[in-house]
C-alpha cells in the first residue's frame, strides 16, 4: 500500500512540475522561433507548441534553457540561423544528413556544447571562429558538406577535450595543424580527415591517443607526404588509412600497435622492406599494400585471418612468392640502401631478384653477376654510409659524391680487397679517413668536417632521404606522384561521361559510326538539353540502323537524384606507365575492338592476369560525370559473380580515364551470334546458346536481388555479354548500371540511356527505370539467340526490322515460327521443344507491361531446368548459386554485410553519427548498400 502512495505522489509531483514548467516560457524561445522560421518551419517537425521545450527533438533543463536539439535526417532545407549563439545551454546539436545550406553559423563561447553533427548537408562555409570557447566540445563532424575551402583554424585548440574530429570530404585544405596532438589534445581518438585537399606531412605531434585515423584519399596536388614514420609511436592506434596519397619512406616498425585492426597503405610511394613486426601483429584483420614501392620478400600473412590486399601492382618485391628470401646480392643491396631511408628513386627501379640482369639496377654495374660499382652520386641522398658494402667483395668502384651523407666513413670498406676508386666528396661525412690500401684511390674533398672527431654542421633538413618527417624532401622520389595529383583537378574538369551518355555524345556518336568494330547500334543518346535547364532531357537517337536513320527526340521530365553517391575507389587504381607498358603503349595490334566510349587494348601483367584495358575518349567537362565515373567503379568493386565480368582496376590520371578488366578471349556473343561467317567462326549450337543464355540470366538474376538495393544494367545486349574460351559467358559493360529504386517503386532518370531495340518501352517513353528493364532486354537477347537476328536489322522489310515485333508475329503460329529459328540451328524434336519454351519465356519477358514480366529468379528456373537436360553429369557445385571465389550468395551477403558492418556500424567509425548518450527520437536509417557509397574507405 505504502509503495502505492508514494508512486501516486511521485506522479502528482511530476505533473505539478510539468504544469509550471509549462507556465514558464522558455528564454530561449525566440532563438528556437528563429531557428524554425530559418529552416522553413517544417511541418513534418511539427514544431508548433509556443513553448520549444514542447517540441519533439528538443530537450530543456529545469530552467527551460535549451539543451538538445536533434533534427537529424529529416529531410530540412534552409539555412541555420546566427541565433544559435544564443542557446547558450546547448549540449547537443545534430543536424546532420538534411540539405541545409547557406554558412555553418558561429556557435563561438558555447562552453556546454558537447557534441556537433553538421555532416552530410549542404553547408557552404565553416566559421574560422566557430571553435572559440567550446571548451566542452568532445564530438565534431562535419563530413560531407559542400564548405569552401577551409583550413583547421588554431581556434579548434580551445576544444581541448575533442574526442571526435570528423570531416571527411569537406574541401579542407592546407596542412594538419601541429598542434592536434602535442600537450592539447590529450584524448582525441578519431581524426577522420579523408578526401580534403590536405598536404604535407602527418605532424610528428599528432596526438598519440588516436584509435583511427583516416587521411586517405586527398584529392589535391600535392597530396599528403613525407614519411610515416610517425605512427610507430601511436599505439592506440586501430584504424590506418592512409592509401591514396604521396606518402614516402619504408614502413616503421609497428610492434607497439598492439590494437592495430586495419592497415590501409596501398596507393602511396612507400619503399623498403615490409617489417616482420607488420607480420606478426596479433589484432591484424586487412593490410593493403598494392601499388607501392616496396621491396625485399613479398610478406608472407597468415590470410586465413588477415585480409590482404597485396596486388604487386607498382611494388617492388624481388620474387612473387610470399616468404621467399631474395637473392643475397639483393639482401646486401637492401641494407645498404636502408641506412639511405630507401630512396624511392631506387627503390622504383629495382625490380625482380637480380641486380645485375637483365638489365643492371639503377647505380649498379656487374661483371658476371657480381657487382663491380655502386654509383649513388648526385642523388640528394642522406644517412649514413653503410659498412654493409663490404659485403661486395667483387666491388671496384663506389661513388656517393654529391650527397647529403652524414657520419663517418665506416672502416669495413678498407676490407674490399678489390676497391680502387672511392669517391666521397661533396657530402656532410666527419671523421677520420680509414687506411684504404695504397691502391685505392680516395676521394674526399667537400667534407667540410672530415678528419675532426665531431660534425659541426647542422644535421640536415628530415633524417634520410626517404624517410624524412619534417616535410623536406630531398630525393627524386616520385614524379609519378605528380602525376596522380594532378589527375583529380583535371578530372573534375575533363571527365565527359564516361558511360553515361553525356553532354555532346553526339560527337562520340558520328565517330562510333566510322570506326566502331564492336559495334553497338542505334545507342539511344539522352542528355540534358542545357545544363541550366533543370531535369529536361532530350533523347537522340544516333546510328544507322533505323529505316529512316536520323534521329528522332523527344522531351522528358522527370525528377529525382542520383542514388549513387560519389565515392573515391581508391582500392583498385593502376597507374598509367602500367598500363601503357602492358598494352605496348597502347599499340594497335593490342586492340581489341573499339566501342561506344573508347577503345579496349588487350594486355598483361606481370604476374600472367590476361586484361582487357577500356580506355575512355577524352570528351567534355562534366563533374558529374566524374562522380558518375567513380560510381561506376564503386558498384563494379563491390559486385562480383562467375558471370559478371571482374573489374581488375581502372586508372584516372591526366586526362586518361581507364578501366581494366579481365580479359574474355571469346569476345562478344554479337561476334559468335551474327558476325560468325565473317570471323570464320562455328555457328553456336543451341545448347550454347541456351548455357550462354542461363549465364546471363544468372549474372543479371545476381545484379538484381545482391541485396536489399539491387542494380538494374540497363544495357543488356550481344555485344555487353562476353565468353571465355569454354563458351561460358559473363555480363559486361557496366557503364549504366543504377542502384534500383525500392520495392514497387520505380525512378525516373534524367539521364536515359541505353541501346534502341533492347529499350522497354516504359523506360524509352517515360523514363521509368526498374529491374523488368534488363527483363526485357534480357528477352529481346533471347529472341535474337533463338532467330539468329539482330534486334534492329535494317537489311529486313520495314515491318520486321523490329525483331520485338516480328518475333511476336511469328511466334503465334507453330508452322511459321519453325522459319523464326535461325537456320543454323538443328532442330529435332527434343530442341525443337526446348527453342518454344524459351520462345514463350522471351515473349513474356517483353511484355509490354513491366508486371507483366517475370523476374530474373523465374527466368533462370526455366531456363536451368532446360539446361538440366543437357548438364554433363559432374556436378557443378559452384552453379548452383553461380557466386565467383567459391561463395554462395548468401555467404558472399553475410561476408559482405560483416565487412560494412565493421566500418559503418560500428559507432567508432560511423559516417552517420548520432550521439551514442542521446536518444534521438528519430533513429538514423540502419546502414544499408547505399550508406556504404558515403564511406570514407575508398573501397
Ligand atoms: C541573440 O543575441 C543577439 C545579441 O546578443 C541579439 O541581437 C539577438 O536578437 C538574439 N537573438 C534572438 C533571437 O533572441
Ligand atoms: C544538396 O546536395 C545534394 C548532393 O550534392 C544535392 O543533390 C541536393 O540537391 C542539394 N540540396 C540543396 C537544397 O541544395
Ligand atoms: C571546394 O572548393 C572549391 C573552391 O571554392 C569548389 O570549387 C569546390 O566545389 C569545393 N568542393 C566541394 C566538394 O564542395
Ligand atoms: C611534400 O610536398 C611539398 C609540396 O609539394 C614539398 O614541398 C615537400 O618537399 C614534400 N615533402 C616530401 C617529403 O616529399
Ligand atoms: C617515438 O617516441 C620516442 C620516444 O618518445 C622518440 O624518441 C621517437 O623519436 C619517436 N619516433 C617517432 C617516429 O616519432
Ligand atoms: C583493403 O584490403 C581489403 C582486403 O583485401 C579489401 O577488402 C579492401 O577493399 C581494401 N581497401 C582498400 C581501400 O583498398
């Protein structure tokens, strides 16, 4: 009873200090007034209590101040207002993943502020004061935004007690202040600066209390660089990113980061050998060090536990095999150059196991294998002399005049029995000159401290050559770093779109028509009619084929952005040498056709991997079609399958935007469908064509249900499907594939494209876009295999040059649909069966209504259980949910969805913060596909 009784006061208290809370008006209602009218007064917010601390998303204190405001993910427009400064009890602003706009406002002097979510909108400018007095402030992030360029101002020091600083792609530029570290900063564990335009080096203060930090990616010219050795000392660390950039020096020795989980270093200019203490790390989950310059032993990794992404790529290892000991002379050479920092000159020129074949390494020269001379001079080299170059004993000649070299001179030298020349001069070396013999000759002048015991000159800017942290470069280490660096301002500027048919595609068009050999007819050209012109599209229809020719255009609007966000892939990139060096510089013997956006190049790299190299036309400037561009790489990266053609890489330098795949030795089934008399090819027998047909079907069936966001190719036709040598085939050419709109709903593009005669008809009309778009094209390929004809053939009468049609007309009747089937074909009864059932599936695929279509997972039963008929006997386990790497689908989902989980889940790394001790009452969307694209990862 008694318990009772006081639960009823309990209550009566309660309302009684409800009711004269409500009496009281709050003395923060004008700013909050303020606020509402400056974002529009929404009334999805339904704000409309005179009183904010009765709004939804506000919370108070006794006092009716202000304390929480969290309106994050509601779709706002608008513009902060400067009152803001006023709540002067603010603990929590989250506005983030809205569309406001207009200048983040100062909130300079608010000491209780704690935690700031501005990310993902569409802010244009970031206060230079707006850290001033916010002394409490613990989590920032301001990822996303469209800021003009900002530097970290000195005023962020006043946030002492930041644990948080996220601002991912926020057009950040000049340096990382010295002073995010040091005695300031002294529990900041995540600094996630990733896609700025920041440059130079990673300070030797950065605060070693950092648990992830992520750096990669900048997009400027220069990028970040200088050594990172520096993060020897972090152990806190969890998270590195540092790939993409123009990092130099070997890689420290990481025995102290204990916690270390992921280590991100690929894309950069690092040199030397891996250390064992990478190798033996305990937490260790993914490496990734493709595409630099390291040398010595490829790592060995336990990859049943580590991820590795370790691609030789632009690497230097001295044999492929991971664990094997290089050849001594390499050994030696490498030790030598260790105390020199590894300079990157060297270390980019030397490849492979021998120094002195085929062809001597850079400073090398050798007489029957041995080395005779090392020549280093004029390099900018500093560090110390090496007494490791005794360990030549056939050496002649050692010249290192020239250089920055510090130290002495170490007395192993004077063992080389064979030495007869050593040239030191114009160096910082100090010390006494050992007792060469009388033979050699020693060369030392230019040493202003040689022959005293100690160096009075001032050590030189950084420590050695390679490895330097002070930002002071001093070797040639990288001209390629030039070159990647420029490729971002320039790609903004020069990137047409690539794949979606952009502005001025016409061009590309006309020029198809001359030299196309892997020819795609009739592509269907839609693009904005002006850019100013809002979401109108004009469709051009280009190509021969049509009887009447010409072109054809009409108008439609439509509305709706892009599901794709603009990603960075850094994962993948190859240079352009390499690329060049593998196709012969791009010869015309290595073509391999030429199609709608370019040309495709046959190579191969190093390791044997036969590649197909797509190389764009240089066309017109687009942003968009750059994001276009790296959308494309960021579905391709994440989409894999036995019957999707594999995105090896791409490269994006200059105005050189290729793409590198596997190579398909069969070509186009176009090729083996309608070009096979003229290529002196078999006609395909109808079970081919039925398996060619299951592959496809299965490729799409997997673009279409990945996961809960599927995509739609949207360019299904002959000449996008490729076959390997044993006739089996993979979907190619993703250049227009789209995230597909929700269940039951559909999208309208603003941008169609596609091919005519593969086009449904919703979709070429209306521009409606969902997966029965690639149904339908899917049975016009179906018609063609079973007919031998092409989807538009001019050469016919004009009432069946449309094969949708005419195959609809000839399929009513038993006896005239046997004409329909390509004569190629033999037909007994057994196929002649099988060609109807697949003749009725292609017919409801192109139904003229979308729901009349059946899905790709009803295709591919029907197709499957005819090709049962004909299955060689051997099981093939792998078919059965048709996933590459010997995964099935849902394994392939569940690894995926584990990977995402681990970089988008988890709070430490979240692009979609919320305050973890606050509840807003709106929970952010659980993290999908489409999240995935806004990840810093780059992958
Ligand atoms: C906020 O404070 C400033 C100066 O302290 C004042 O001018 C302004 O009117 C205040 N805004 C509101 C909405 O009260
Ligand atoms: C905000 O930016 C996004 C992405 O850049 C864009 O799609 C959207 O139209 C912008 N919204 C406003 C209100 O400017
Ligand atoms: C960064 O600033 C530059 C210069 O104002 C601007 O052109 C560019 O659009 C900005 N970048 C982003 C991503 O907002
Ligand atoms: C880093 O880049 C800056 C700017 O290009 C350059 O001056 C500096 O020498 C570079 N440092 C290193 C170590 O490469
Ligand atoms: C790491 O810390 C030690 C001890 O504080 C210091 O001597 C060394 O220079 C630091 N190394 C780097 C690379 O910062
Ligand atoms: C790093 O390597 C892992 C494992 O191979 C890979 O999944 C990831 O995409 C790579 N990340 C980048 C940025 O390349």
């Amino acid at each position: 009873m008694k318990k009772v009784d006081v639960g009823i006061c309990f209550v009566l208290y309660l309302v009684c200090f409800a009711v004269s809370v409500e009496s009281q008006s709050s003395p923060d209602a004008s700013s909050m007034l303020a606020l509402r009218e400056s974002i529009g007064n929404p009334t999805s917010l339904g704000w409309s209590d005179p009183n904010p601390c009765k709004w939804v998303q506000v919370k108070c204190d006794g006092s009716n101040r202000v304390t929480k405001i969290q309106i994050g993910n509601q779709n706002l427009k608008g513009k902060l207002p400067p009152d803001l400064k006023n709540l002067t009890s603010l603990t929590i602003l989250e506005v983030m993943k809205n569309q406001l706009s207009g200048p983040i406002p100062s909130l300079a002097g608010l000491s209780s502020l704690t935690d700031v979510l501005f990310n993902n909108n569409n802010f244009t400018e970031m206060p230079q004061d707006f850290f001033t007095g916010l002394t409490s402030l613990r989590k920032i992030y301001l990822d996303y935004n469209s800021f003009s360029p900002w530097q970290i101002p000195e005023t962020l020091k006043d946030a002492s007690s930041l644990q948080i600083f996220s601002a991912n792609q926020a057009n950040i530029t000049g340096t990382i202040p010295d002073f995010l570290g040091g005695d300031t900063f002294s529990v900041l564990e995540q600094l996630h600066l990733a896609f700025n335009y920041l440059q130079g080096p990673i300070p030797l203060s950065i605060a070693k209390t950092i648990t992830s930090l992520w750096l990669n990616g900048q997009n400027g010219e220069p990028q970040l660089n200088g050594s990172i050795a520096v993060i020897q000392n972090m152990t806190a660390l969890t998270e590195v990113w540092l790939h993409s950039n123009q990092f130099t020096g070997p890689i420290p020795d990481l025995s102290g980061l204990i916690s270390l989980k992921q280590l991100s270093l690929r894309d950069n200019h690092l040199t030397g050998i891996v250390p064992l203490s990478v190798l033996n790390l305990p937490g260790l989950a993914i490496v990734n060090l493709t595409n630099n310059f390291l040398q010595g032993p490829t790592p060995k990794f336990d990859t049943s536990i580590v991820a590795v992404d370790m691609n030789k790529g632009t690497n230097s290892f001295c044999l492929d095999q991971p664990g094997t000991s290089c050849d001594d002379r390499v050994n030696i050479l490498l030790s030598i150059v260790q105390p020199l920092g590894y300079p990157a000159v060297l270390a980019e020129d030397w490849k492979a196991n021998d120094p002195c074949s085929p062809k001597p390494w850079m400073g090398i020269s050798c007489l029957n294998g041995s080395i005779t001379a090392v020549n280093f001079q004029n390099l900018g080299f500093s560090g110390t002399i090496s007494p490791n170059f005794s360990k030549l004993p056939a050496l002649k000649e050692l010249r290192l005049s020239g250089n920055s070299l510090t130290g002495t001179i170490p007395n192993e030298l004077t063992t080389l029995s064979n030495l007869r020349r050593i040239d030191l001069s114009n160096n910082r070396l100090y010390g006494k000159v050992p007792n060469f013999s009388k033979n050699v000759d020693v060369i030392t002048d230019g040493n202003p401290d040689i022959g005293k015991d100690i160096s009075t000159l001032s050590p030189p800017p950084g420590g050695p050559s390679g490895s330097d942290s002070g930002g002071k470069k001093s070797s040639g280490s990288g001209n390629k770093n030039s070159n990647t660096g420029k490729v971002v301002g320039s790609v903004v500027g020069a990137i047409c779109g690539v794949f979606i048919v952009g502005i001025g595609v016409c061009l590309y068009a006309r020029k198809r028509r001359r030299t196309s050999r892997v020819q795609s007819p009739n592509t269907v050209v839609i693009h904005p009619r002006n850019e100013g012109d809002g979401n109108a599209v004009k469709i051009t229809v280009t190509g021969s084929s049509v009887t009447g020719g010409g072109s054809e255009s009409h108008s439609i609007t439509s509305s709706g952005p892009s599901d794709l966000h603009v990603v960075e892939a850094g994962s993948l990139v190859i240079s352009i040498q390499v690329l060049r060096n593998v196709t012969n510089n791009f010869s015309d013997e290595n073509i391999l056709g030429r199609g709608g956006f370019g040309t495709v190049y046959k190579g191969e790299l190093h390791d044997g991997t036969k590649i197909a190299v797509k190389r764009m036309e240089s066309g017109v400037v687009s942003e968009k079609g750059l994001a276009e561009f790296m959308s494309e790489i960021a579905v391709l990266t994440k989409v894999r399958h036995r019957h999707l053609v594999t995105l090896i890489g791409y490269c994006l330098e200059g105005n050189e935007r290729l793409l590198v795949y596997e190579y398909m030795p069969q070509g186009t089934l176009s090729r083996h469908l309608f070009n096979w008399k003229e290529e002196d090819l078999k006609p395909l027998e109808w079970t081919r064509r039925l398996t060619i047909a299951l592959d496809v079907a299965r490729g799409v069936e997997y673009l279409h249900t990945l996961a809960h966001k599927s995509f739609i190719h949207r360019d299904l036709k002959p000449s996008n499907i490729l076959l390997g040598d044993d006739m089996r085939a993979k979907v190619a050419d993703f250049g227009l594939v789209r995230l597909a709109p929700e269940n039951g709903k559909h999208s309208i593009e603003t941008r169609l494209a596609g091919t005519f005669g593969y086009l449904a008809p919703e979709y070429a009309v209306t521009g409606r876009v969902t997966t029965k778009v690639d149904v339908f094209s899917f049975g016009v390929i179906l018609m063609e295999l079973i007919s031998g004809r092409k989807a538009l053939d001019e050469t016919q009468p004009e009432d069946s040059v449309h094969l949708v049609t005419w195959f609809r007309r000839m399929h009513v009747n038993k006896d005239i649909f046997r004409k329909a089937i390509d004569r190629t074909v033999e037909l007994d009864e057994e196929t002649y069966s099988s060609v109807s059932t697949v003749a009725e599936l292609a017919g409801h695929c192109c139904a003229r209504e979308p729901y009349q279509r059946p899905d790709m997972g009803h295709v591919v039963n029907v197709l499957s259980s005819l090709a049962e008929l004909w299955k060689p006997t051997k099981p093939d386990s792998e078919d059965i949910y048709g996933i590459d790497l010997d995964m099935t689908l849902p394994q392939a989902l569940k690894k995926w969805q584990a990977y995402e989980g681990s970089t988008i889940d988890d709070s430490s790394s979240s692009l979609i913060p919320s305050s973890e001790n606050t509840q807003s009452s709106i929970p952010t969307r659980p993290s999908g596909f489409a999240d995935s694209f806004t990840s810093a990862d780059g992958r």
